[in-house]
C-alpha cells in the first residue's frame, strides 16, 4: 500500500519478476546481527559530483563448511538515487549486478537485497536511495582452490530530482 497527496492510496503489486527485498534464505545459518555488522564495516568511501555512486564488499564464512556470504554495499550521494526496478515502458535503466565466480565457487539462491522505496511521482518505479545492500550465498566445492577470486559489476543509471548520468557500471575484485 502507497500514499500519494495526489492521488491518496494506491495498491502497488510487484511484478512477478521482481525479487523481494529485505528477506534471508532459510539456508543461512549466521545471524542477521552478523550480516549487519560486516555490512557496517564495508568502507565504500564518500560518493560525490564526480562519482555519485561506489560500491563496496565483502566475504564472511557462514557457519555451514564450505559456505561463504558476499556480502554488497553501495552508497549513493544525497538526493541520487538509482533503479531497482523499472517497467518495460519506462525510459529509465535498471540496475544490474552480476558476478563472475572462479571454477568451483557457485551461487546459492538468488541474490537478496535491501527494500528498495517506490519513486515519487512514479509508484510503479522502485529506487535505492542514500544506500542500498545485497547478500549473496556462496559455495566453494573445492578446498583446493587457493585465493579464489571474484569480479562484481553494477551495471546501472543514477539520477537526481534534475538530471540522468549515462549508464555506467562499477566493477569490484575480491578475494572469496
């Protein structure tokens, strides 16, 4: 349920292919306190003018052997925001993260992320703003793998109340 002054309540229903925000797989077994506090720990730096949008992350063991979360910040400057779901109509750009996992690493489950707030003036469009985080599971199958790494990317377009930047897209190495 959306409030508008315009227009009052609406009732806004995610598309089917929108992943819901805000949630944990049954499968993780560290506590939501422990996903926080390393997420409070992950320096993105200071977004600004020049680079309104940074990304930043980082690895923890879970409790399950042979499991790992990567764990994903990006912090954004104020009054920017960035699209976390757009219609098929919309001339805006949505977000895209992907990763790149070295043989034997694979990804549990899909990615979860932080709420993301409907745009003013558009409900049915679905922003991050200030900061935004993800948590993704991970196996390693191999115990031989020595120093796995892997390659994060955001692809998308960050805007404010005046204007859009061109796409761009940030990319991120980090050690598993």
């Amino acid at each position: 349920l959306f409030f508008t002054e315009a227009g009052g309540y609406k009732f806004i229903i995610a598309p089917a292919d929108w992943i819901s925000s805000g949630t944990k797989q049954d499968s993780q077994n560290i506590s939501d306190a422990g996903i926080q506090k390393a997420l409070l720990g992950i320096d993105c730096g200071t977004p600004d003018r020049l680079n309104p949008v940074l990304l930043g992350a980082t690895v923890i063991d879970d409790s399950t052997e042979g499991k790992k979360l990567l764990l994903l910040k990006i912090r954004l400057l104020k009054n920017w925001h960035i699209y976390s779901y757009v219609p098929k109509d919309s001339p805006f750009i949505q977000s895209k993260l992907s990763l790149q996992l070295p043989p034997g690493v694979k990804q549990v489950g899909s990615v979860q992320s932080s709420a993301a707030k409907p745009m003013p003036g558009a409900p049915e469009v679905m922003i991050y703003e200030d900061e935004a985080s993800f948590v993704q599971e991970l196996t390693i199958e191999h115990k031989s793998l020595k120093n796995p790494k892997a390659t994060i990317s955001l692809y998308y377009q960050t805007c404010d109340a005046n204007q859009c930047l061109p796409p761009d897209t940030l990319t991120k190495e980090i050690q598993l």
